[in-house]
C-alpha cells in the first residue's frame, strides 16, 4: 500500500510545453495496430459469409 501512494505522488508531466511538429511513434503505431485490426476483421467476415449457403428453393 505505500508503494502506490509513492506512485500517486509521482507525475507523468513534467511541467515543461514542448510544440507538436510531428506524430509521435505512438500515434503510428496506433495507426498501424488499428488498420492491422480492420485488415482482420474485414477478412475474417468475408471468410464467414464466404461459407454461407444459398437459400434452399423449393
């Protein structure tokens, strides 16, 4: 339990603005996961709709 009270005192910041002139790596690497992502799940639905059957014709 003290540790996360040192934790909590600690700051992420700190304190000093530096300007934006370029996406950060975490910002292309969230890109990249997130086109990754779509990439799949396009795929895995054409697979799934892929093996679907034609409905049966009486």
């Amino acid at each position: 339990m003290p540790a996360l009270a040192i934790l909590s005192v600690q700051s992420g910041h700190s304190g000093v603005v530096h300007p934006r002139t370029s996406p950060e790596m975490s910002d292309i690497a969230l890109f990249g996961f997130a086109v990754m992502g779509v990439f799949l799940v396009r795929r895995a639905l054409r697979k799934r709709f892929a093996k679907t059957k034609p409905p049966v014709e009486d």
